[in-house]
C-alpha cells in the first residue's frame, strides 16, 4: 500500500485572470488543457491499486472548465473499482464558483463532494484581485454559485487569499464570512517571490504580517464564542497545541503524503511545486504511479524535506509544528534567507499567542503550552 492523496489538475486553462494567481504567472504555452479521458482512467485505477482509501482534490486551472461528462466520468470510474476491488474514494474539488449552476450543486450533492469555493472576503476586496481577462470582477458570481451550493446542502468552504490588501481589515473579512454563513474558511497567505528578481511580489505579504492577520482573527473567533466556526489553519494549530495530530500537511510533519498530478500527467510533490526545476517526480504517460510514487525524484524529495528541517532539532516548538510547510523553507532559500527565519519567527509568534490563550483557560497540565509561550 502507498500513502498518497492526490491533487489532480484537471484543467490548465481557467475563465478567471486572477493578478495574484501562481500557476500561470509564468507557464505560456499548455499543451493539454485537459486531461484525456484514457489518463484519468489510467490515474484512477492505478490508484485503486495501491490503496484501499483513496482521495483525490480535483484542481485547475478551474477544474468545472473540464465539464459535467468528465466529472460523471470520474464517478462511473471509481464506482466500477469500488465494487470490483472494494476501495473507497473521497473527492474534493476546489473551484472559483463562478460557473456553479443547479445542474453542478445536485451532482456535488449526489456524489458527495466535498466542494471548497475561492473567496477572498467583502465585494471589494474580492474583486482587487479576482477578475475576469477584461478586468470585471468576479465577485457576483461567486456569490451567486455559493448561494446554490448552500441551498443543495452540498458540504462546502471558502478559501481566502490574504494579500496586502487584506492586511488590517481581518475584522471586515471576518463579519463578511459570518454574515454570509460561511463557517466554515481557511485563509491562505500571498507569498509569491518574483523569478525575475528573486523579491516577493508586490500582492504578497511578509509572513510577520500574516502571523498578525491570523492572530486578529484569533481574537475574534475567540469573541464570536462559536463553535460552528471553523478557521482551517487555527483549528489545525490548536490541535496541535493540545497534543493532537492536525490534518494540515503544514503541521502533521507529513510532507509528501500529498502529490500533483497534472493534465499532461506530470506528477510533482505537491500543488506549490508544480513547475519548480528539480522537483518533477516523473510522469503518468512514461512510468507507473507505483514507480513514481517509490521512485528515486521522490525519495530525493523526501530527503530534502529532512534536511530542510535539520535546523528545527532544537526549537521548543519542533514537537508541534513538525517543521512547518516545506514550500515555505524553500521559499526562504530562494530569498536568500538562512535557517531558523523568516517564516519560523512567524509560526513563533501565532503559535504563543495562541499558545499563552490557551493556558489561561485549559484546564489539567499545561506544562507543555507554558514551555511554548515562556521560550524565547
């Protein structure tokens, strides 16, 4: 059996021209927009192989550009190897919502989606940066697609991209998702570093600003007193503080579980990676997914990971965070930046404030959190 979940680029094309997007800042030619049928089948039943439980995050691109006779594909395919080899499958897909009808939210809800929706906050943020080519923003049509999926009670969420237009208005973000009944979010930084001049984008934040960010929603999740509300990644670190195992790769110390396959059938690491010299582990249409998955690129990927991590031996806060998010280590690399910065001062500072929380209204042995937020 292979520990694997698969985010797959079902699309490399999307109907949005997003100024902050990283997959196509610096990709020009795409020699397939979508993935052909024989791949998928290939991809799906290959993975019934090697697992009894298998789950796949369908991605783009916008991965509903690749149609409603693709994703019924998808589900006959895994319905045959469920009742031929008795394997489960999960699916997630992530989308921009803008091309969410009644048609897509029943087959969602039918085929037990999980879907998570693109959603950056109140109408004018969202729309700073979230626009189609002519530059019209995409915010009415998210909402609307997200009216649709709420009213089919298909299980959903919204992923957030904090830029620097985000920074200091956590609050308004925070009341917006609220008032819409949305509870259930994640807030994902903008951290590109510009291959021209090795400097981070101008939409980007520094990961100071956004240990601030995650901090003020923390105190208004902890004002708001509502347990329905959940914040992906603080929910992820408070359960890391209390001795759980959070389901984020960024936190779990489980670097590699997950894998990007894309249209073409290039398979890379994870979803940040893909495009990345010297981090392609092979390719569908050349190599088994058996190969490719215990082949030599991903043992050597598995080893950097390591060494990445050899400077958190000694930190208080090793035991929790497992060595953070290895995209973010190697980011720090292409800035120049050497260990035990940069994005580790960030996990510090988020991680005891919380930390220094917690000890107050915890009750039995605190010791480990009072170890956390005493360090310096």
């Amino acid at each position: 059996m292979v520990n694997a979940s698969y985010i797959v680029k079902l699309t490399e094309v999307c109907n949005l021209a997003c100024s902050y997007c990283y997959y196509f800042k610096h990709r020009k030619d795409i020699k397939v927009p979508i993935m052909r049928t024989p791949l998928l089948e290939s991809l799906i039943g290959q993975a019934a192989e090697l697992s009894q439980h298998v789950w796949f995050i369908w991605h783009g691109g916008e991965p509903l550009m690749a149609g409603k006779d693709l994703f019924q594909t998808i589900v006959d395919l895994q319905k045959f190897h469920s009742q031929q080899k008795g394997v489960t499958f999960k699916n997630s897909v992530q989308t921009n919502g803008t091309l969410l009808d009644d048609e897509w939210c029943s087959f969602f809800e039918r085929n037990q989606f999980d879907v998570g929706v693109s959603l950056d906050g109140p109408e004018d943020l969202h729309n700073a940066y979230r626009v189609y080519p002519g530059g019209k923003g995409s915010f009415s049509a998210v909402m609307h697609g997200w009216k649709l999926l709420t009213e089919s009670k298909t299980p959903a969420g919204a992923l957030a991209v904090i830029s620097r237009e985000s920074l200091g208005k956590a609050e308004e973000i925070f009341r917006f998702f609220l008032r819409e009944g949305i509870l259930n979010f994640n807030l994902l930084p903008c951290m590109e570093v510009d291959g021209k001049n090795g400097n981070l984008t101008p939409q980007s934040i520094q990961p100071a600003e956004y240990a601030q960010f995650l901090g003020e929603i923390y105190d208004l999740l902890i004002q708001e007193d509502n347990p329905a509300v959940k914040i992906t990644d603080i929910f992820n670190i408070l359960v890391a503080l209390l001795g759980g195992k959070p389901s984020s790769c960024r936190v779990n110390g489980t670097c590699g579980v997950y894998v990007t396959v894309q249209s073409d059938g290039t398979v890379w690491p994870c979803d940040n990676f893909v495009g990345t010299e010297g981090f392609r582990l092979g390719n569908l249409q050349e190599q088994t997914l058996a190969e490719i998955l215990s082949g030599g690129p991903r043992k050597c990927f598995q080893s950097w990971v390591i060494s990445q991590r050899s400077a958190c031996r000694g930190c208080e806060l090793n035991a929790v965070c497992k060595g953070g998010c290895s995209w973010r280590h190697y980011q720090r690399t292409c800035l120049g930046l050497p260990p035990g910065s940069y994005w580790c001062d960030a996990n510090k500072a988020i991680f005891r404030r919380i930390a220094k929380h917690l000890e107050s209204t915890v009750t039995g042995d605190v010791s480990g959190l009072q170890k956390i937020v005493r360090a310096h």
